[in-house]
C-alpha cells in the first residue's frame, strides 16, 4: 500500500480564497484524521471520522472550516475563506482498530501559506 | 486524556542509547502509553506503546513503571536519522483512537 496519500502537497493562496486538501487513507482503515499544525500551537486534532462518519469535530476551530468523507477512500478538508492565521501544515492520518491498537498512519501533510 | 510530561530537548551521541523519559502521574487504569516520533518535515510516526508489561519491537523498546506513573522510551543504538521529536501520549483506547500530542521530546542524535 502506498500509504496516506495527500494533496496538494503545498499551498499557497490568498486571503479569502478558498482552499480544499485532500486526503486518500490506506485502503481497509475505517478511521480518518484530520490534524493541523503550528509552532504556537503544535499538534492538534480537528476532527476524525468513523466508517465515513464525523464522530468528533471539536476541534474544527470555526465554521470557515468544514470536512466531508464521502466514501471509505477519500476526505476533503474545506477552508472558506481562508485567512493568515490558517497558514500551517495540515496532518491526515488513518487507523484500523480501536480495541488494544491506535497506532494511526499519517499522510506526508499540506503546507498551506494563506498571504 | 492524562497528561504527560516530557523534557523540551536531549541530545544523545550517535551509536549511544537514547532513553527519553515521560511523566504521566495521573494515568487511569484502562489508559495506554504511545509514543509517535517526527522527524522534521514528515508526519508523525508511530513507535510502540504499552498497558503495563515492557514492550519491544524493531524499533525500540519502553519501559514503564510498576506505578505506571513514567515510562521511558529507549532506543538502543541511536543514529543521526532517529533525531526528531517523540512525542508521549496517554490514550484510553475507548476513547475513539484520539491522540493528543503535547509538546514533545526534541531529541538531537550527535556524531
């Protein structure tokens, strides 16, 4: 398998655009991630899904931020309008089981720069 | 999640073993301790983790206390590609796989 597959890889767009990354997971992971990352703020979850479900979005920071799973091999991360502050590099990473193993595999990120 | 304490940095000579150490003093019963690694540029990489028993694998190898308040993470023989940051987490698997990352161990693996 080749792994979590990401794209773009790298972003760069203006302030108010709208951007979407995507994200294809190993085949057969029924969970997905979406994860973003600053040097202020490290690692954080945005959301993850469940057989295709959002289970939880607590982290989505407002709603310019919205992310879909239309089927168990591709997910969308939606960010409209974009502003500065969303500049990071954005994580999507996949998993199998719950039960004894959470080992989550995680695609090679976006680098989005929002001028 | 319990929370986890780990030293901002470490270095460590090449060929050396390198032990990072986590506190996770309010750890419950039922929770686990991972730990994922990321080497600059990349995502996150999964290492091992453990209930209570020492583990090991090809990658490392951790160590938790009986009180299972720390463990420590060894990597037997370091080389310049293991410098990254190694992250400690503390997850109940119930808790529908989610990880939280804190800020990590930033290990420098010297010549």
């Amino acid at each position: 398998d080749a792994g979590v597959i990401q794209s773009p890889r790298h972003e760069v767009t203006e302030m108010g655009q709208e951007v979407t990354l995507r994200c294809k997971p190993i085949s057969g992971h029924d969970y997905l991630f979406w994860y973003r990352q600053t040097m202020m703020r490290g690692l954080e979850l945005l959301i993850y899904f469940n057989n295709n479900v959002p289970i939880d979005d607590s982290g989505m920071p407002e709603d310019r931020f919205s992310a879909k799973m239309p089927n168990a091999s591709f997910s969308t991360l939606k960010i409209q309008p974009s502003e500065p502050r969303d500049s990071a590099v954005y994580f999507c990473a996949s998993s199998y089981r719950v039960w004894l193993d959470n080992e989550q595999f995680f695609g090679p990120g976006t680098r989005l720069t929002v001028l | 999640d319990a929370k986890t304490t780990q030293p901002p940095s470490m270095d460590c000579a090449e060929g050396r073993a390198a032990n990072l150490p986590c506190n996770h003093s309010t750890i419950s019963g039922n929770e686990y301790v991972y730990w994922y690694r990321q080497i600059h540029s990349q995502g996150p990489q999964y290492i091992i983790h453990g209930l209570k028993n020492n583990e090991t694998n090809e990658m490392a190898s951790l160590i938790i206390t009986e009180d299972r308040k720390s463990s420590t993470l060894i990597l037997p023989h370091a080389t310049l590609r293991d410098t990254a940051v190694y992250y400690c987490i503390v997850t109940n698997n119930n808790a529908g796989n989610m990880l939280t990352f804190g800020g990590g161990t930033r290990l420098m693996v010297k010549p």
